[in-house]
C-alpha cells in the first residue's frame, strides 16, 4: 500500500506539471518549480515545430503536419515512461527518475532535427532555453536519454509509412470528373497520401463517405446552383462579412487550432502530461483526417464548383445553367473536391479541443490569412467555428455543400475514434 501511494502521488503531482522523482514522491531538489509546472514548454516546441514546416513548404507537402504529429507523440511516451498517466503510443520504458522537461525537450529535438537537419542551431537554441543547467544533471541525463530513445522509437514506427509517395494520377474525362484549372496547369496535389499508414485509424477508408449526389439530381442542382452564385469572385449575395470569413478561413487547421491551443495551455495552467496528451491526439487525428480526406478525394474525383458550372450543359441536369467564364472567389486547390479537407479538419481539431477544454465564454481565433486589421473572430462554442469554417469553402467557390457536410461529418467521426482509442488514461 505504500508503494502505491507513493505512486500515485507521484502521478497526481505529474499532471499539475511537477516533476518527479519516483523514489521520494516529490520534485528533484535542483529543479525550479517556477518554471517546471506548466505545459508552456510543449506548446513552445509546437511553436516552432509550426514555424520550421510552415517555413519550408507551407505545409503543401503534409511533411509538416507529420513531423508535428510525431514529434508530440515521442514526447507523449517520453513523459509516460516516467510516470504512466496515459497509454503509451508505440515506446513503453519504466524510466521514473529522468528528469521530464529533459524528456520532453530532447524527444522534441531528436524528431525536429531529423525532418529539418538544417534548422539544428534553431532548435539547439530552445533546447538550452529550455533546460539551462537542468540538463546537465543527473536526472537531467537520464530524461535526455529517454527523450532520444522515445524519438527514436516514434521515427522507425512510421519508417515507410507512404507519407512521401507522391502517387500517381490520371486527369478522367467527362460529366463530373475533376479537371485542373488554368491556375495549375495540370498539377494535383499528392495522390499518394491517400495511401499513407494514419497515425490512429486503422485504415484511410474506415468512414468512407458515400460520395456525392448523382449529377441529375435535385440534391446536386441545390449545391451547384447556391455556390454558382455566393461563391463567385463578384458575387451579388455574398455578404462583406462572408467575404472577409472566406479569405480568413484559408489559413490551415493546423495553424488556427495549434494556435489557440498554445496560448489557452499556458493561460489555464496546464501541466506536462496533459498539454503533450492533447497536442499529441490533436496533431496525429488531424494528420488521420488529411489522409481520409483524400482517400475520398481520389476515391471519387468530384469536380470542382469552377468546372462543374462552366460545363453545366453537359451534366444532364435542366436545373443547372452553363457559366463559361464563372471565377471562384479565390483560385481553387488542385485536387478532387470531395470531401472538403478543410471542413474535416477543423471539425476533427475543434472537437478534440472542445473536449479538452470544454465550454468557453467566447472563443477567439485569429489568422495569418485574414484581411490586414481583422484578424480575429469570435464564436460561442468550437461547433460554431466548425460550421463558419465548412460555409467558408462554399464562400469561396471551392466546394459544394454536400461536400462541406460529408467532411465535416467525417472530421467529427475521427476526432470520437480518436478520443476513444488513442492515448488514454491508465486504469488506476
């Protein structure tokens, strides 16, 4: 019984943010405590983890949302090593007297410098900040070595995951197949993703969604005809409000909910534990949803709002009216419309966060894509930010409402597979 105690006390101090020794049931007596109980640390590697892959391609490669996403998970299994608080993810090593900000520093470290070897000075650099004289301690010592061997661990597990196989694609003719546009030149975005191992899942088809409506339907028409109009570059129905929200939205999920995420761990004082769980869930479901997204996409090879209402003579559908010079809002991706990523991904992350976080008064987001001086929006809940965000592809001309519905439907449904199977707490 005094073991246990020991024990859980221990475990109860971790997820305040307190390190631990194991042993004694209390902090390890060089360790300043001022700068050791909050979660601040990880959204710092999160931080520039973001900045290093926003830096390289913009995250159009999804390199950089995989790098995140296994970066916080080597964390995660860095951290429950030292006291399991949580289920591990693949790396499970009884380590109880490393130090754990050394832990969460260096795991960060190891994965960062091995998708980014030229921003090593960079990352150096955080390091230091970060641990000072504590890293070179004992315990400082052990938590370095565990960090490195949780890295390690996290970055042979997805060895040969597809991640980076570009694929192949062939552009269909015909009613409803997705063509290029004249902004890309017959270029598509990554084909192969759609073939990529998730993190979570257990396949990239395992909610599928039925696909979009028959081109001769009353369904099809609704869509095509309520984006012909508010999501055109001169539209008459779209609001100023709409407008400024479309081009705010085009900033990717995991900029806008990484974000906001940092800066609300630090203000409500979360612990290590807690903050690198959710960072860790957060990053690997988002990367999931990417890769259900485009097994849809290539799936069905729905075309576009721009060419689907420029030939709406050729649909078969009376309902319909041809436009040949019709321009969306903005230039479309050059990828299959269905489903829309950006509706999954923000409901996926935007569900994880509201159960974390729960009901807030208001909820501010901000974004780097957003008119200059209108940086922010306010929603009453996280479900309401999810829906601006699906409607803000409709303002814009990219998608179909049919396809905004069905990827916000599968971004919620990864996000409960997600909370239910990844990363939970240890039984007590």
């Amino acid at each position: 019984m005094t073991h246990f105690s020991a024990f859980l006390g221990a475990c109860i101090a971790a997820l305040a943010g307190m390190p631990i020794c194991a042993s004694t049931n209390a902090p390890p007596a060089h360790v300043d405590r001022t700068r050791s109980t909050s979660g601040a640390m990880v959204a710092q590697w999160n931080e520039l983890a973001h900045e290093l892959a926003f830096a390289e391609d913009r995250f159009t490669t999804f390199k950089g949302q995989r790098a995140i996403a296994m970066m916080h998970l080597a964390q995660h299994d860095a951290l429950n090593s030292i006291c399991p608080l949580f289920d591990s993810y693949v790396f499970r090593q009884a380590t109880p007297t490393a130090e754990p900000r050394a832990a969460v520093a260096h795991a960060a470290r190891e994965v960062l410098v091995s998708q980014y070897p030229t921003a090593q000075a960079q990352i150096d650099t955080l390091l230091a900040q970060q641990l000072g004289d504590a890293g070179n301690s004992s315990h400082g010592t052990i938590g370095r070595t565990l960090g490195r061997a949780a890295a390690a661990a996290i970055l042979e597990a997805r060895q040969d995951d597809g991640w980076d196989d570009p694929g192949v694609y062939e552009f269909r003719a015909g009613p409803g197949m997705y063509q290029t546009t004249p902004d890309w030149h017959g270029f598509v975005v990554h084909p192969g993703l759609a073939q990529a191992k998730p993190f979570l899942l257990e396949s990239a088809s395992q909610w599928r969604p039925h696909g979009p409506p028959a081109l001769d339907t009353r369904a099809y028409a609704s869509a095509l005809n309520e984006v012909q109009q508010i999501g055109a570059e001169h539209s008459r129905v779209r609001t100023a409000d709409q407008t400024h929200a479309a081009v705010w939205w085009m900033e990717f999920s995991e900029g806008l909910m990484n974000r906001w995420a940092r800066r609300q761990v630090v203000d409500d004082h979360w612990g290590l534990w807690r903050t690198t769980r959710l960072f860790a869930l957060m990053n690997a479901a988002l990367v999931d949803t990417y890769v259900a997204v485009w097994d849809s996409k290539y799936a069905f090879n729905h075309w576009r709002p721009y060419t689907a209402i420029r030939d709406a003579d050729t649909d078969g559908n009376s309902a319909t009216l041809a436009d040949h010079q019709w321009q969306s809002l903005r230039p479309a991706p050059p990828f299959p419309e269905y489903v829309s990523a950006h509706a999954a991904g923000c409901a996926c992350t935007l569900a994880i966060l509201d159960t974390a976080f729960g009901k807030q008064d208001e909820i501010v987001l901000d974004s780097l894509t957003a008119t200059p001086g209108e940086s922010t929006r306010t929603f009453g809940s996280f479900h309401a930010a999810a829906r601006e965000c699906a409607d803000s592809r409709i303002w814009l001309g990219f998608h179909f409402r049919y396809s905004t519905r069905a990827g916000t439907a599968l971004g919620y449904q990864i996000a409960r597979y997600a909370l239910a199977h990844g990363l939970l707490p240890t039984p007590r």
